[in-house]
C-alpha cells in the first residue's frame, strides 16, 4: 500500500478550506513566523502585518483557520498554540534547520519540515517505546543520514473525534527498531495503523507538507 493510501493530508484540508486571500496571507504568516522564530506570532503582529482594523478582525481569521483544522488557535488565551506541523510548546519531536530548533507536533511532521521550508534538516526524537534518542538528516526531499540503523515510524489510523493535534498527533511516533514497535503494539493491541520505514515517513511529511508555502 502507497503512502498516498494512508495519509490525510494537511494539504487536503487547506484545499477543502477555500480560504480568502486575507486568511490564506494568516496562515502563511503564522507558517513563516513559527519557521523564522520557533514561535507563534502574536494578535498584534497578526494585525499589523494583515493591515486588519483591530485585533479582534485579527481572532477571527484565527478562528476561521482553526476551525479548517489548519492551525489549533485558543480564543480563551489568544494564543495560537499549534500551525501544522509546528508545536508552539517543546515537543519530543525537534528539527534543527540552520542555527534554529523548531518543535513539531509529531514524528511526520518533523520529517516534513524540510520539505515544507526547501532546507536541510536535523531531526531529533526519541524511540516511544525505550527513550533512545533518534537522529534523522534529510536533505532534498530523502534521507542522507539516520541513527540508530533501524528506526521506523507509526502512523495511525485515521480518527475522526477532534483536531488531529490532540488527538491523532500523540501517536505518531518514531521507535528505534521494528523490534520496539512490535513491544509497543503488543502493549497497545486496540491501535491501529501502519509502520513505515523512514524514506516512507519522510515521504509522508513531503506529501502533508511540501506544497504548503509554495504560491
Ligand atoms: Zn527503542
């Protein structure tokens, strides 16, 4: 089975969205901003740099891009928390690119960073199953270097309840050798998904990720 098969991708979701220019202009800026600073931008800065009347025009195009599950935006705080496929908090999923650490949401999102921002990347994780620490190098678009020699990937089923940052996101997951993974779902039988080895995985994130900030 292909990996287009498995994958709903982020891709698909922008697509369904039919978003407006302005809205199109936030998500890109807010993709920008996390790939640039490691961190969300502010109402403020989402404000200025839409040239919106007031911050509160400023939440509502957030809201519209939370509710297309594009990014995970709290009105309660203010705050945009995730952008897919970047984290707003430390995650265990790090992507070194130039002198920047970024935090991405899961093991395939870190995997399509590099895709997404056409630049070489570090990524660092660990094995969910026995904490060794995982290092992946990729660089055009395929894997130029990765330890251990065994790391696979687990991408789960689809689910249908929430966003998929809080829901599907928790589970994908690097382990460092199929060996670990077998321990994991023997551990965890009611999960279902796919093991992918890693030019598939990064295959994955270059399928949800690579077209985002291309015109
Ligand atoms: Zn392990």
């Amino acid at each position: 089975m292909g990996v287009a098969a498995i994958v709903d991708t982020v891709a698909q979701r922008l697509a369904r969205a039919s978003l407006s220019q302005a809205e199109d202009r936030a998500r890109r800026y807010v993709l920008r901003h996390f790939a640039d600073t490691g961190r969300a931008p502010g109402l403020a800065e989402l404000r200025r740099e839409l040239q919106l009347s007031s911050e509160e025009d400023a939440a509502a195009v957030l809201t519209r891009l939370h509710e297309a599950d594009l990014i995970v935006y709290d009105a309660t705080t203010e705050r945009i928390t995730a952008a897919y496929p970047f984290s707003g908090k430390p995650t265990g999923h790090r992507v070194e690119i130039g002198d920047r650490t970024l935090h991405a949401l899961c093991a395939i999102d870190a995997l399509g960073i590099p895709s997404m921002l056409d630049a070489p990347g570090v990524i660092r994780s660990e094995c969910f199953w026995c904490h060794a620490p995982i290092g992946v190098h990729v660089e055009g678009g395929v894997v130029a270097a990765h330890w251990p020699a065994g790391v696979v990937a687990w991408y789960p089923e689809k689910d249908s309840c929430g966003c998929t940052a809080t829901s599907r996101c928790i589970l994908i997951n690097f382990f460092c050798s199929e060996g670990h993974l077998g321990a994991w779902r023997k551990a965890n039988p009611r999960e279902e998904g796919t093991a992918l080895n890693l030019q598939e995985a990064v295959e994955a994130g270059r399928m949800i990720f690579g077209e985002l900030l291309r015109s």
